[in-house]
C-alpha cells in the first residue's frame, strides 16, 4: 500500500508560479511511474505530467513549456513546478503512483489550485 500525499497548492494570479508537491510512504525504489492528474470543474480528469523511475517525463501538449515534474528518490517526493499559469489550469490535482512489482495504482487525495484571470 502506498499512501501519497500532495501540498502546494492554493489561489494565485494568471501568469504566476505554484509549486506542487507530493510525498511517498514508501522509498521511491518501491515506485515506477508517477504523475499528476487534474480534474478542472464539470470535466473528466486528466493527465498532466509524469515521471519514470529513470527521469523521463511526459506531458499533456497545454502544460508543455510551462510545468516541469521533478522526481527526489532521497525525499520520496514528486515535484510539479507550474510556471505562466491560465485560468484553465484551475482544478484538483492529484498524484499518482505505480508500484513496480504489483503495479497497482495509487492516488492522493488532491489539493486545490485556483488560477484567476
């Protein structure tokens, strides 16, 4: 079982910076993919950035150049650093975690962030 839990996030202006963070129960070794996930009001969730065992990233094409996802193996924290925020960036935003062995899923219990125009 793994339990993740997520802080950072809040109300900020349109164009400004928060930095999201998300820490493991578990040693990261114990971890393969992790991610964020948004769920903006009245739309399904979705996937934002993540981030393999080895450093590789990916990100949905509306936050590319914009978020950055960092992994610290000596923490067992994810980061998501969100730079040049747009209203539509507004939602939940949750981390998720892959065991390696199992492969089962887990998520946070999400935290807010509010981007106004």
């Amino acid at each position: 079982q793994v339990q993740l839990v997520e802080s950072g996030g809040g109300l900020v202006q349109a164009g400004g910076s928060l930095r999201l963070s998300c820490t493991a129960s578990v040693r990261m070794s114990h971890i393969n993919i992790m991610g964020w996930y948004r769920r903006a009001p009245g739309k399904q969730r979705e996937m934002v950035a993540q981030i393999t065992s080895t450093g590789s990233t990916n990100y949905d094409y509306s936050v590319k150049g914009r978020f950055t996802t960092s992994r610290d193996n000596v923490k067992n924290k994810v980061n998501l650093q969100m730079n040049n925020l747009e209203p539509k960036d507004s939602g939940v935003y949750y981390c998720t975690a892959r065991a390696r062995i199992s492969d089962d899923g887990f998520w946070g219990q999400g935290t807010q962030v509010i981007v106004s125009s």
